[in-house]
C-alpha cells in the first residue's frame, strides 16, 4: 500500500475522571489492535491518562485515533478542545519524554479559543486487514471496567515498566563492569575501552531515567485530578515527588464530597518503595468508596485500618482526615498518626489541634473524632513530613517554624502553598504534599 492512506480508528469525548479511565483503556487495546509493543502501549496510554487528567473540564475534549500510511504506518492520536485551556508544563514534559513524537498546538490569532495535541507512533507494518478489521476487534473488546479494576491495570503497568527497567538497568550494569574488568587487563585498550564504557553509563543514566519517568507519572494517576468546587470554601494544594532517582513514596492527599461535609484528608504510607506508591493507591480509591456511605472521620480511620490488617499484612500509613460541616461552623478531626493540622483564626493565631491515634495497620483501637468550631475567615494546613523534617532538624523546632511562617504568610491558599514551599521545600529529600484551606461561612 503506497497511497497516503488515513483511517479512522475510534472517536470519544471526554467529559469527566471516568472518561479518562476509559481513554486509558481504550488506548491500551487499539494499540495492541495495531500490533504496538506491550512497553508501547503503557506508553500511549499513560500519556493520554495524563493528558486527560491535565486537560480534564466541564467543556468536553474530543480524542481521535486514526491509522494513516504515509510517509510509514502510524497510529496517531489527536486531542481537540474548543476553549482556553492548555496542558501544564509538567505534563506536557512528562508526555514528550515517554512519546518524543508529540506536538502541542495552542489557540492562536487565528484560532483564539481552541487547542490541539497530535501524539503519532511509528508501527512496524500496516496492520492485517487495515482500519475495518481493528474497528472489528475494538466492537468485540469493548472493555469495561471498575474504579478498583483500574487501579489493578494501572499497578500491573507500574509494576511492570518498574521490573524491566530494573532488568534492563542490571544487563547493562553487568556489561558495564565485564568493559572495567577488561580496561584493567589490556592496557593497550584503554583508550578505546574507556570511551565505550562512558557511553555504556550514559546509556544506564539515560534509561533508568526515562523509566523512572515513567513509574513517576503512573503514581500521578493515583492522585485526584482536581480540587471539588465547594461555596465558601477555598482549596490549594502542591504535590512534589521526591526528587530520588532510586525510589517513588507513598504521600496522598484527598477532598471529596460527602454526605456529612467536606472530606479533607493527609497521608503518607511508611516507606519509600513501589510496593509503599501501589498501598497509598489503594488506601486513597478506598478512602473515596468508605467516604461515599457517610462514615464519620473515626470510623473510616477504622475501615482503612482493618483494609491494611487483611489485604497490605505488614504495611503501615499516617492519615489525618478533617470534614468540614455543612455551614463551616465546626470541623471534626481524627488522626492515624500524622503531623497535626494547623488551624489559624482569623486574628492570626495558629493552633496545632493534637488528635493523636495509632498508625494504621496495627488494628488497635480508635478514639471518637473531635469537633472544633471555627470562625469564619479561619485557614487550615495540613502537610506530610517531606516539607519539615529533614535529617539534621529538630521535628518540633521545624512544626514552630511552620506555624509561625504560615500566620504571618499570605491567606489566600494557593499564594500560602507557594510561599510555604519557597521557605521549606528545599532541599527536597522527601515526597512533599501542602493542602491549604480558607473557610467561609455559608449564606
């Protein structure tokens, strides 16, 4: 086949979180239609899970996947919105290092309310039967699944790109010292032998890194794609990964809807691992389903903990919850062993609330959630120990130094989180989550 040849493979419109599921669904099974590689195809469907994420708003996106011929076979994927927005700079960054064929086109002059994204992959052939029979096979598959199904794919894909990358980074180490071993025998080769392994080490350096790259934005996708939208209620939050190349962590942050409020809430699994991000995974989508049945704050502490006890045996996690009462006249709190949040009143004063309970997973038992009024105009903080504690510091000169800069810091959330992140976040050695809010009484 030598005519330029475009075939429309699958259209979808993506309106919310769950249609950003099925992207990635759908764009693991037309490139396994299109004979992509199984690295590929985690590949695509992780940069459209980003993208999705990243571009997610109530304005639909439309997603299109077309197999053309020319100038060689390629699937190429396009993403269209008809307003303002525009990928942010760490995910647009993210997706050209996992998928170096990606053009992002903004609104222009020309087009001032729109943008566009073409992501294209080279295939080794034109697939058998041409654009029919992959829309065939794509009829038949329809796939489906749950929110914790999800999860599932989205482990086994870290899971996996973490253990080749592991398999590949030991080959090359492995060919790295026999090149050494040899550089000391023959020295009439060290000229030529040192010059290939320097750039056998760039090669290590270059895939653990593009691997690591990969792991990081798989771990994103456990993390909430925004903040709910809550009248009188203002919400900011930061997330920054360790900057380590050796391992991911297990820090989450949580704000949803539910029927006795507004669920905030802090953690951190114990660890620094992948097995710690795939725990935090499932506590977070688990913290989402106990939440929805309108369990107080204590009682999903509890359901978490017997969670951890049964299914992660010998896993243990920090989580502080706070929900916030219809009205925003009082907070009730419980905590599994994290750092205390900051309440600040509206005259500045900053106040530790020290609910303490024990870690999760230990299976012992919980103490009733406690309520505090606030006033209105009052800010909460809540943190994981990324952003204080570091090994020369005193842990509670660093909790004094917090409140201190977050009463006399800006009120507005977002410009808090900033500011807070200038003043302790480096040096980074650690996950870091800021959550900031500002209360307002309802009318």
């Amino acid at each position: 086949m030598n005519a330029d040849t475009a075939e429309s493979l699958l259209s979808m419109d993506i309106h919310s979180e769950q249609d950003v599921f099925a992207l990635r669904r759908q764009a693991k099974s037309v490139a396994a239609a299109v004979g992509m590689e199984s690295r590929d195809q985690v590949r695509l469907a992780t940069a459209l899970s980003e993208l999705g994420r990243d571009l997610l708003r109530p304005v639909p996106m439309s997603t299109t996947f077309t197999l053309r011929n020319a100038p060689a076979p390629t699937l190429r994927v396009d993403l269209a919105w008809s307003d303002t927005r525009a990928p942010g700079p760490d995910s647009l960054n993210a997706v050209t290092r996992l998928l170096p064929n990606t053009h992002y086109q903004p609104a222009s002059t020309a087009a001032p309310a729109g943008g566009h994204l073409e992501i294209s992959c080279l295939l080794p052939s034109w697939p058998a039967g041409g654009a029919e029979a992959i829309r065939s096979v794509l009829r038949v598959q329809a796939p489906r699944a749950s929110a914790i199904e999800d999860l599932q794919a989205q482990t086994h894909d870290l899971i996996a790109a973490l253990e080749e990358s592991r398999s590949q980074r030991d080959e090359l180490e492995a060919l790295n010292q026999e090149l050494q071993e040899t550089n000391e025998g023959v020295i009439a080769m060290y000229t030529e032998l040192s010059a290939e392994l320097e750039e056998t080490n760039r090669g290590v350096v270059a895939l653990y890194s593009e691997e690591h790259q990969l792991a990081l934005t798989l771990q994103r996708t456990f993390l909430p794609a925004g903040l709910p939208d809550t009248p009188g209620v203002e919400l900011a939050v930061r997330y920054l990964a360790s900057t380590s190349q050796t391992e991911i962590g297990g820090d989450f942050y949580e704000a949803v809807h539910t029927p006795g409020g507004l669920l905030l809430a802090v953690g951190d699994v114990v660890g620094h691992s992948l097995q710690a991000a795939i725990v935090m995974g499932e506590l977070r989508h688990a913290l989402r389903a106990y939440a929805a049945e309108g369990h107080p704050p204590h009682v999903l502490l509890e359901n978490l903990d017997h969670l951890l006890v049964e299914h992660q045996p010998g896993w243990t996690a920090t989580v502080c919850i706070i929900v916030i009462e219809p009205g925003h006249e009082r907070i009730h709190l419980a905590n599994a062993g994290h750092l205390p949040p900051l309440l600040i009143t509206p005259d500045g004063e900053a106040t530790y609330l020290r609910d303490h309970g024990p870690l999760l997973g230990l299976g012992l038992p919980r103490r009733p959630a406690t309520a505090h009024p606030v006033a209105p105009s009052s800010r909460l903080l809540m943190v994981t120990d990324g952003l204080i504690e570091t090994r020369t510091s005193d842990i509670h000169e660093r909790l004094d130094a917090l409140s201190s800069a977050t009463a006399n810091g800006p009120s507005e959330p977002e410009a808090l989180c900033d500011a807070l992140l200038r003043t302790f976040g480096s040096p980074q050695e650690d996950d870091i989550v800021v959550f900031a809010t500002r209360l307002n009484r309802q009318p």
